[in-house]
C-alpha cells in the first residue's frame, strides 16, 4: 500500500466531511434541508449541477466504453445525460420553480392528485437505486485499489457510503451543495492536469487523437437500418427524458435565488458536463496509446479499474493524489445528491400521505432518518449487485421513471387538457409495455427497445384517458391551467 497517497486521500474525505458539518449548522426546516432555502447563485446551480452529473460512470465507465465502440456507444452518457440538463433549463425549470413545489412529486398532486403523486414518487425513488449502488460500487473499487487489495472492495462501499452519509444527513442539500462546489473545482484542476500529462506519455495529444480517429472512435451515428436506429433512440432518450422527472434534478432549479438563475444554471451545467466528459475519455484514449493491448484488454474485462491501473503504473504520485482527488470528488458529489434526493421524495410525498399532521420539525427527522434507512439499503443492493459494471447499473435506472414518470410531467404543465384518468392509464400503459419487453417475459426486446415502446405507449395512454369519458375523477380539475405565479 502506498501510505501517502492513502493519508491525502482520507485527508481530503475528512475535509469535505467537515464542510458539510459546517454547512449543517444553517439547517432550520425542510426547506433549508431539501432546497439549501431556495437561494443559491448562478456558480453554485452550475457547480452543483455539473458535479452531481459526473460520477463514477463518467470516469470510468463512459472511457472505456467510448474506447471500444465509439460515440456510438455512449449516447445514452453523456450526451443523452448532458442534453437532460438543457432540456429541464429551456422547458422545465421556470415553469416549476414558479409553483414554490419541495419535490417533483408535488407536482403530480397538484395536477393529477395523490394516487399519481404516489405511483410517480415510488418510480423515481426506485429508479435511484442502479444511480447511487454505482456510485457506492466506485467508492469500493476506489479503496481497494488505493489499499494494493488490502481493503476488500465490499469494505471499502461501507467505508465511502459512511463517509458520504454523515455530512448528507447532517447538512442536507446545502451541504451538498457546498462540497460540490469545492469537488468540481478539485475535478476539474485534476482531471485537466491528469490529460495533460497522460497527452504527454502517448507522444502529443495529436497522437492521441490520431488513434481514436484510426480506431473509427468518432463514428456517432447508427447504421440506416430500423433496428439499428430505434435502439439509438432508446438509449439516447433513457438519459435525456428520463432523467428529467427526477428529485436530484429538481431539487438543482429549485435551490436557485430565481426562475432565471435556475433556467441557466441548468443549461450551463449540462453543456459543461458534455464538453468536459471528453477529458476522461482522452486520458483513456492515451492510455491505449502508451499500454496497448493491456488497455484494450483491461476495458473489455474489467473496464473499471482501466484509469486507475494507468494512473498507479505510470504516473507520479502527486498525479496519482490529483487523479484520486478528482475521482472521489466526481463520486461524493453523485452520491450524496442521490442519497438525498429519493429520501426527500420519500417523506414529502408517500410518509405525509401516511402520517399527514406531520410538523415541519418531524419532517426533517423523518428525513435524516429516511436517508440512513435507503443508505444502508442501496448498500446491500450495491453489494449483493457487485460484479454488474458502473455503466450498466447507471443505464438501467433511468426507464423506470422514463416509462412511468416523464409523460405525466411534460403533459400536466404543457397540455391543459390532461387528466387525472389519463395520467393513471399513461403510468399503466408505459410501465406495463416496459416490462413486456423484458428478455423473461416475451423477448420482445430484442427487436425493438422496450424502453420506447414504453414511452411511445405512455404517451398514447395519456391522449387516450384524457380525451376518453372520465370514469376516474380530476382530482384536481382547477390546476388544469396552472400558471407560474409572479416572482417568489
């Protein structure tokens, strides 16, 4: 084991801790817990965004993928994840923070009523489980390397989730916040320091370019077959629309100081995340370069220990603490906002449904308590999953709410005749196609993305229940026109 690289690294884990410690102190009520009180600046709607969005699968998952089958490969992430974020700036974030909502799921009762606010709440909530069990897996492999194998990689998941718990469950959103701030940084100086670096080993960053481009790394689009191209869609939309109706997104434009900042602090965020998902992807891409088939072969097997083998076997050591900095600062920032977010649903949205006396101060226990709960559950889930790769676990979680969750949002704000009974046949139909076209029920996957079909199917559900006479009541017909109120 390499003890000073180990002691930087908890050194720098400490620090962030003690941050978000810090942070916790201005934690009164719920609001300030979930939505850091409603007044973060444009810098840190950016930062916070951008951190939360490069995780663990954008340095190690999203490289290796890229170096084996191209952009082809990865247009899920980051371009279909990076577009999400531009997307809930352009048409989502304004329209929303205007309604003063806590979560996403608040919006589903004011429009649709409590059944779809709870069946929509449960969607997200699970959809957070593939998310933050990859996240946890990362910190695992993280210690495992750092410690020569001395550290189990199942130790090493308990070790970073406590980590990553404590100041989550003591400062809540602005503590996430503020050590997002400071872990972009960190990611950033980092991974930019590690690219120049790795550009040098492979003989020019010309080189490097030179072999992905003979490699064909930079073919995108799909090949004009039918086939070919729905399953380009599927995987491209599962980031970009599923994402969208999601507490982690949600809680980034609400947190905002106003609709304006929210609107481009998403924006920006999300162009930020598409640009700079090239740098690990280059660092990978030089890898090839200096260790050749070992690197082809390492990201064909175990594609995610590829950075990290580069790093420890030709790099210095003050490289080696820049590039496990970075990479613990792209896990922490993911992790802790998806610990955050599920938990908040939780409480807002199915708990008060229970238990609806609820005061605002049994609410902010409920959530503490709710995220120690789904930590250690996501835990066991990351544990029990290991060996399914990052990429895959990250892919997976979004067709819940894509299927489910997206087409009841962008209708109720965009679509005044949508109802209550077209909401609940869009969830049914969506997820009910979804899980059709699993490979155990009829296989119908393997000719055309079940994803789609579920979306495509939603979206019917939700012309025809609306259009439809209404056997279920509008719950709540008058906020059929709901429009953003005026200022805060």
């Amino acid at each position: 084991m390499n003890w000073t690289l180990f002691i930087f690294v908890i050194a720098y884990l400490i620090g962030t801790l003690m941050i978000g410690v810090w942070a916790g102190r201005r934690i009164k009520t719920t609001s300030d817990f979930a939505l850091a009180g409603r007044n973060l600046p444009l810098i840190m709607i950016v930062t916070t965004t951008f951190a939360t969005w490069f995780g663990a699968e954008t340095v190690m998952g999203i490289p290796a993928k890229f170096v084996q089958g191209g952009l082809h490969s990865i247009v899920e992430d980051p371009f279909g994840a990076g577009m999400c974020l531009i997307l809930v700036g352009a048409f989502f974030a304004a329209r929303l923070y205007r309604m003063n909502l806590l979560t996403i799921g608040d919006f589903y009762r004011q429009r649709f009523g409590k059944g779809i606010e709870v069946f929509c709440s449960v969607a997200i909530i699970l959809s957070y489980l593939g998310w933050v069990g990859a996240q946890i897996t990362a910190l695992g492999l993280v210690f495992n390397v750092l410690s020569g194998g001395e550290i189990s990689t199942t130790t090493g998941m308990v070790i970073g989730t406590v980590a990553v718990l404590v100041y989550v469950v003591v400062g809540g959103f602005l503590a996430v916040a503020w050590t997002d701030f400071i872990q972009m940084i960190v990611l950033v100086i980092g991974m930019s320091v590690i690219a120049f670096f790795a550009a040098d080993l492979a003989g020019g960053a010309g080189k490097v370019v030179a072999l992905a481009s003979s490699q064909n790394m930079f073919r995108f689009w799909p090949e004009p077959s039918f086939k070919d191209i729905a399953f380009f869609i599927g995987a491209g939309i599962t980031m970009m629309l599923g994402s969208i109706p999601q507490q982690d997104v949600f809680q980034r434009v609400m947190s905002a100081r106003d609709a304006g900042t929210a609107q481009k602090g998403a924006m920006i965020g999300g162009a930020a995340y598409i640009l700079f998902a090239f740098v690990p992807m280059f660092i990978v891409t030089a890898a090839v370069a200096v260790m050749g088939n070992s690197a082809l072969e390492l990201a064909a097997n175990d594609y995610q220990r590829v950075l990290p083998t580069f790093i420890m076997g030709h790099m210095n050591l003050f490289l080696q603490i820049l590039f496990f900095g970075a990479l613990l600062s792209a896990i922490k920032s993911t992790s802790s906002a998806t610990l955050l977010a599920p938990s908040t649903s939780f409480v807002e949205n199915i708990l008060k449904n229970l238990y609806p006396g609820m005061s605002d101060r049994q609410q902010l226990v409920a959530m503490r308590v709710t995220i120690l709960v789904f930590s250690f559950g996501v835990l066991a889930y990351a544990i029990a999953m290991e060996g399914t790769s990052i990429y895959e676990l990250v892919a997976g979680a979004y067709q819940v709410p894509l299927v489910g969750a997206f087409v009841p949002l962008v209708m109720g704000l965009y679509w005044k005749r949508a109802t209550t009974q077209g909401a609940a046949l869009s969830i049914l139909l969506g997820l009910g196609t979804w899980i059709l076209f699993f490979p155990e029920v009829t296989g119908l996957g393997e000719a055309f993305p079940g994803q789609l079909a579920g979306l495509l199917m939603a979206f019917l559900g939700m012309v025809a229940g609306s259009l439809a006479p209404q056997w279920l009541p509008n719950q709540h017909a008058h906020t059929h026109h709901l429009a953003p109120k005026s200022g805060r």
